[in-house]
C-alpha cells in the first residue's frame, strides 16, 4: 500500500482527498511499473494536473482564491481584468477583430472583468471564446457569469474544447505556460534526464536510461551549459512544451495578437549558476514548496517560464515578437491608476486602503510587478502593444 510523502509544515489532506490522491498513485504506479520502473518528469507532471478526472485540474476541488491554494492577479483585484480591457480596446481600435479567446479561465474572473469594462466603454466585441480543459472549472464560471454578466453578454461567451480554425482576434493566456508539463535534467559527468519511480512506499527521482531521455531537452541544456559554465551537481528544468503549443496556436490563428502573462525570466537569471535546484515550485493551500511528491493531484505543480526559449519557439512558429515587459509596467502603461482614481470617490477609507495594497501588489517589483511579465506575439498583422 502506498504511504504518503508529506512535509511536516504542510496541512494534511482530509480522508476523502487522501483517497481521491491515492487512485492517481495507484495509476502512476501501473504506468512505472509498465515502463520499467521510470517515467518522465514530464509524464508523472502532466498526470498530476491533467489526468480526466484525477489530475488537480480535472478535478473539483477549489483552486483559486482564499479558500483554494493560491491567488492569481484576477481574483487579486477587478483592476487587473479592467486594465486589460484597455489594450483590448486599444488593439481593436488598431484594426485587430473584436474576437477574444482565453486559454483557461480559471475562476472566470478575467473574462468576467474585461467585458464589464468594455461593456461600460461601449467598445464593441463579437465573441468571447474560453477553452477550458477542466469541466469543473466550465461549471464554476458559467456560475460566477450567470451571477455577474447580463443575459446578453452571456450569449456572446462560448466554451471550446479544442482550438478553433481561422480565429481572429485578441488571445489571451494568464498563468498558462507555467503550468505546461517540464523535463527535468540534471549534471552529473555529463547531463542526464531524471525521471520518477516508485520506490519504498513513495516517487523519487530516478534518472533515466539514457536511450530514453529526451534528445532535444538534452540539446537544449548542453547549449546553454556551454554559455554560462552551470556547476555539477546543478539540476533544472527544460520545457519542450514551447514549441508544440506554438505552432498549434498560429495553425488555428489567421489575424491575432497574444499576450501571455507568467511568472518567469530571460536565461541568463533562469539558468544563472547559482540556481542549482532550478524553478520547480508546487502550491497547496497557500504553501508554496519544491517537492512535486507530496499529495499527487491535491497540489499544484508549477515552473517559471522561460521567456527566451518560449520566444524562439514562437518566433520558429511564425509569430512576430512584440516584446516582453514587466506586468507592473505594462498594467500602469494601460491606466491601471486611472481605473483606480476612479473608484476612489464611492469608497470608504478602508476600501481606498484595499485598492492601494492591491495596486502595490501588481506592480511593484518586489511582488508581481517584475516578476510577472507580458509577451505580446501577433500574427497576420502589425500592431502596437501600449508600454512596449
């Protein structure tokens, strides 16, 4: 029977999520066992958050917020959504159709924001297009629209369960590439791919045989060792991910811009030497820790992005890059201070005080303002992306 690996400082799971946690175990364990005793990073990852009705965004525990295990930007504050209305705005002005399709909607907050904002500026949209992987997630947003969106804003939303063909308009993806599944690598006389068994009750990291390691992700790695001399003994991760989702989006893309928000870094920082455990990070119930293990399908498991690679993969797609810039500047450049200015006349002193401390958290370096960045991508035109 299989034991948990927890951490001391980590809450334990209830009887029934233990049990929901250990059906995704048992799964794993079958998949090892049939592989030979190791599996990818990369497959233990994807099942962890994908698998139909186990992985953690499969399934119907609550995720975001306060009760979930972490805060995005658009549960943080309606700022956020509403300033993002702005740029669409903007962009629709620049000749860009008024289509939106989101990767992911999480609570529904964005989607929900951002319309009530170009719905009080009278800009016009044709159609709001979610794909969202998680039925769970489907039915938590057609609940929060059904509470905060007019019937007639309703029907202009759709949820897709594939990307769609000709899309034209505005994509929009918050906090989606740090969740793509990651191989993870190690240095040790030479660089070697490590992969995941089962071993005394629990998954470990195990490296694999090297006639089943990842020949690009091994590439990749040799290439940037080469350029910054990374130490022995140094473990990280490669996303090979990038690429296959890159050249989908611009297949089902004829006229568009992207932007992408996440947290991440350029490779000198995300492969600085100093970093010798890489970016490999997990969230439960508003802990954040680096051991992937713990809990399977209870947690969520994350890594930062990194910006170099994922924009060479889209500009080998055929997007043009826009640029990347910290989401502080890029929401203060769109009138996030303006938005909130104007809410200040109907508050309280402690709502004032509220939109402050949120606005602080958005934008100033030491919190999301820098280490969250917006990459702009367009395809089928040229445009303008305001504060690049």
């Amino acid at each position: 029977m299989p034991s948990y690996h927890s951490a001391a400082d980590l809450p334990a799971p209830d009887e029934a999520q233990k049990a929901y946690s250990l059906r995704l175990v048992h799964r794993l364990i079958e998949r090892i066992e049939q592989a030979g005793g190791t599996i990818p990073f990369e497959d233990y990852m994807h099942a962890c958050l994908y698998e139909p009705g186990l992985g953690y965004y499969s399934a119907g525990s609550a995720k975001f917020g306060a009760e979930g295990d972490f805060v995005t930007a658009p549960e943080l504050t309606p700022l956020f959504g509403r300033t993002l209305a702005r740029q669409a705005e903007s962009l629709f002005a620049q000749g860009l159709p008024p289509g939106i399709l989101e990767f992911g909607a999480g609570s529904g907050c964005l989607c929900c924001d951002l319309l009530g904002e170009l719905e009080a500026r009278g800009v016009a949209w044709d159609e709001y297009a979610i794909l969202e992987p998680s039925p769970d997630l489907r039915q938590r947003q057609q609940a929060l629209f059904a509470r905060e969106l007019p019937a007639g804003v309703r029907a202009r939303i759709r949820w897709l369960e594939r990307l769609p063909n000709g899309f034209r308009g505005l994509v929009l993806g918050n906090e989606v590439l740090d969740a793509m599944p990651l191989r993870v690598l190690h240095k040790r006389d030479g660089w070697r791919e490590l992969g995941v068994a089962f071993e005394d009750g629990r998954f470990r990291w195990r490296e694999l045989p090297q006639s089943r390691a990842d020949a690009g992700a091994l590439a990749a790695i040799q290439a940037i060792d080469a350029r910054l001399g990374l130490p022995e003994g140094y473990r990280t991760e490669v996303n090979r991910q990038y690429g296959p989702w890159c050249r989908a989006l611009a297949g089902a893309c004829v006229q568009a811009v992207v932007l992408l928000i996440d947290y991440g870094h350029p490779q000198t920082l995300y492969y600085h030497p100093s970093r010798t455990r890489g970016w490999l990070q997990c969230f439960y119930r508003h802990r954040v820790h680096g051991d992937p293990f713990v809990y399977p399908g209870l947690q969520d498991i994350t890594a930062f992005v990194d910006f170099d690679a994922f924009g060479e993969a889209a500009r080998d797609a055929g997007f043009e890059l826009l640029g990347l810039r910290g989401q502080g500047e890029f929401l203060l450049a769109n009138g996030l201070l303006d938005l909130a200015d104007g809410g200040d006349a109907d508050g309280d002193a402690l709502s004032r005080l509220q939109r402050a401390q949120q606005i602080k958290t958005l934008t100033l370096p030491n919190e999301m303002g820098e280490r969250f960045k917006v990459a702009g991508l367009a395809l089928g035109g040229r445009y303008t992306l305001n504060g690049f």
